[in-house]
C-alpha cells in the first residue's frame, strides 16, 4: 500500500484545497511517515519548522482533508483519534504493548446481508501484541 504523490500542492488543489505552506507540510508528513499520527504528533513533528504552526490549525487542516476525502479517521481507541492518508480499503492493527499502527491489507468482504443497505463507511480495527513485541 504505497501512497506516492508527487506534488502534493496540484494534488490539494486538485482536491479544492487551497494549498497553504501549512496544509502542504501536513500533508507531507502523512504521506512520508505513514505513522498514523495523532494531531500531537504532527504538531510536535512540524512545529520546530513552522513556529506559527498551532494543533488548531493542524486539527482544523486535517478536518478538511477527511471532508475532501483525502484522509481517513481512524478510532481504533476511544480516547485516541489518529489520521491516515491512504483512503483505500485496508485494515489497521494497533499493538497493546507498543501503540504502533499497522497497516494490513484486507479484500472487500461480501456481506449478504446488507445487499439493501447503502455502507458509507468501512472500517477494521484489530488489537493485540505486534511481531516487534512477542
């Protein structure tokens, strides 16, 4: 699951985005660290190169890049809201002893009984111990 975009402020754009300094350094980070970030993360990654950067802005960036569909929520924890740039159907897994987030690919299940529903949304989240920590 590569996400290769080579220039990211034709691809805001492209989005209506309007591609700011701010909105293009944050989206970079996304796409380069494929960590799945909380708004804290970002922020402390960026702010030493943005000074004037603020976690309102980059919360309020990252809200309009889920509008544009562009960035994908993920809520794998209650109290833990993390973004990730890949929008394509694929599942996360996130390790209990070391809070990493793992991207793992996933078909797209057939599911029979909702043949007369309209599904916006998809979502799997798995939890348990990572290769790294058993």
């Amino acid at each position: 699951m590569e996400l290769k975009i080579d220039k990211i402020d034709e691809y805001l754009k492209s989005n209506d985005i309007k591609p700011s300094y701010q909105r293009i350094k944050i989206f970079e980070y996304l796409i380069k660290n494929r960590n799945h970030p909380t708004v804290d993360m970002i922020y402390q990654a960026l702010v030493t190169e943005i000074p004037t950067l603020s976690k309102t802005t980059v919360y309020n960036t990252l809200k309009l890049f889920i509008e544009k569909n562009i960035v994908i929520l993920i809520n794998i924890e209650d109290n833990e809201t993390r973004y990730d740039a890949d929008t394509s159907f694929h599942g996360h897994f996130k390790c209990r002893k070391c809070n990493e987030v793992y991207d793992f690919k996933i078909d797209m299940p057939t599911l029979k009984e909702l043949d007369d529903f309209e599904v916006d949304e998809y979502h799997l989240y798995l939890k348990g111990i990572c290769k790294k920590c058993i």
